[in-house]
C-alpha cells in the first residue's frame, strides 16, 4: 500500500483544514488507516484512527482533539480524511498517515502500522 497525505497548509487559532490520505494498491477497505503527528523535537504521536471496513469502521482518537478532528474514509475512492476545527498552536506539526491492521489495544500505537505515507506539515499561528 502506498500513501500520499495532502492537505497541509498555514492557518490561524481557530481555524480549519481538510487532509486527505489517498492509498494506491492493495485493498483499502481491508486497512485500518491512522494519522499521527510529530512536532520539532517530540516524538510521532497518535491523532485519530479509523479501522478496517471488517472491523467495523470504528473511530477513536486522541484526547487533545476530540470534538475538534473528525476521521472518515471514503473506501470507494481509497481516501481517508482528517477534518480539523478549531485548530490551535499546539496543532502545528508534520501529519503523518499510516495503514495497518492493528489489533485493537494497538490502534494508537506507531508500531502497529506497516505503511506510512510522506507526512504533510500543519501550521497554526497565533
């Protein structure tokens, strides 16, 4: 599975952009995809995940963006996007994709996912 993550850009608090994650290869709807974020100087950390179409599509994401990052796929089209709210500061970092087929105790974990895309790079200013 090959991953290409667009979207990025520079916004100001509180506003929004849209990633995308599009897969070419393999059986999408079979993958879990994930996106995971990492700041200059802070490791990559989890953001949100959607899983395989098997596993029921479900969603879970990290604490700092509930409410404000929404996670769906479009499997018709092998996308995933990432629409984000309400941006802040703290959001500023490259944004990674990634494809996997984690187990469920794994799905906020880097390890769990096989395939990663380019990243894109978010910037919020104040």
């Amino acid at each position: 599975v090959q991953l290409q993550a667009s979207g990025g850009g520079a916004v100001q608090v509180g506003g929004s952009l849209r990633l995308s994650c599009a897969a070419s290869a393999g059986t999408f709807s079979n993958y879990g995809i994930g996106w995971f974020r990492q700041a200059p100087g802070k490791e990559r950390g989890f953001v949100a995940t959607i899983r395989s179409r098997s596993s029921g599509s479900r969603i879970y994401y990290a604490d700092s963006v509930k409410g404000r990052f929404t996670i769906s796929r479009d499997n018709a089209k092998s996308t995933v996007f990432l629409q984000m709210n309400s941006l802040q500061p703290e959001d500023t970092a490259v944004y990674y994709c990634a494809a996997g087929s984690p187990i469920l105790s794994a799905v906020r974990e880097t390890r769990a996912y096989n395939y990663w895309g380019q990243g894109t790079q978010v910037t919020v200013s104040s």
